[in-house]
C-alpha cells in the first residue's frame, strides 16, 4: 500500500500542477499541500529513517528560501515556489534534487522559447484550430512554469531514495 502512494502520489501532484498551470497559469493551493502532507505520512512507513527525513525538511526549506527570493524579485510565481518546495521534501537533500532542479531550469528555458514563439506568431496561430490557451498570447502573462517542473519531476523522481525504497520493498 505504502509502495502504491508513493508511486502514485508524486506524479499526480506534479501532473495535476502542471496541467492546471498550462491551462490557467495556476497552480492551486492543494496541490502543493497534498504533496508536502502525504510525504510526512507516506515517508516513515517507507522506512526512511528520522535523520533523511530531516535532510528532506532541510531540503524543502532551502528550496523554499531561493523560490521565496525569486517570488519577491517578481520572477517567479508563488505557485511554482510552493509546489518546488513540497517536491523538495520527496527529494532530500542530496544530488538528486539538484538533478531535478537542474531540469527544471532547462526544461523552463526550453517552455520560454516555446512560449516567445507562441506569441511571436501569434497571428497565424489564433486563426488556427490547434486549441492554445489566450493567455498564452499575453505578453505580461509569464510563463506556465508548473509545466517545466512535472517535466524535470517524471524524469528524475524514478532515482529518488523514497521511490528506490518503495521499489526494494516490492522485491
């Protein structure tokens, strides 16, 4: 059971950010708050000892700390800030969120040119079927970021220490 939430949990929370964040530029409060409470639940019945657990703790508040400056610079949403930070405890402070933090910036940067194009041919795109969402055509309107996030989670979440330990308890 233990083993099903957490590889259930996570990438829900990050897919249900992402797609919320493409389609409304909102990533909403439960999500981040979902994935923070289900870890202090799900982490110690994964076996995880006190001492990683409160490396992930440590994780979670530095990453909260650069996303809090970020957010004040008016750089990046308070959505993402939140979800970052909650993801950051289901990393722990090690490598592999670097790893994920990594991604994310390189899959954003990735989404920004996406997104300048978007807007930059904006014209023949409006009268197009494809269904873009409008606020993608706002110049003011940023950056879906939620999107670069659940990217950089579904490729590294699978070389966590809580995902390697849910999968040595199936064995």
């Amino acid at each position: 059971m233990v083993e099903a939430a957490i590889f259930v949990i996570f990438p829900l929370c990050l897919a249900m950010a992402a797609f919320s964040d493409i389609l409304t530029m909102k990533i909403p409060n439960r999500v981040p708050l979902v994935l923070a409470a289900s870890f202090f639940v799900v982490a110690p019945l994964s076996g995880m000892d006190a001492v990683t657990l409160g490396w992930s703790v440590a994780a979670a508040l530095a990453v909260f700390a650069g996303c809090f400056a970020l957010f004040a610079l008016n750089v990046m949403g308070g959505g993402d800030a939140k979800i970052l930070s909650a993801a950051a405890l289901w990393y722990g402070f090690n490598i592999d969120l670097v790893a994920f933090l990594g991604l994310t910036g390189i899959f954003g940067g990735f989404l920004a040119l996406i997104v300048l194009m978007i807007r930059a041919n904006q014209n023949v795109l409006l009268i197009s079927p494809i269904p873009i969402p409008m606020h993608f055509f706002k110049d003011r309107a940023g950056i879906p970021y939620g999107v670069a996030i659940g990217a950089a989670a579904f490729s590294t979440f699978p070389d966590t220490e809580i995902f390697a330990l849910a999968l040595a308890r199936l064995h």
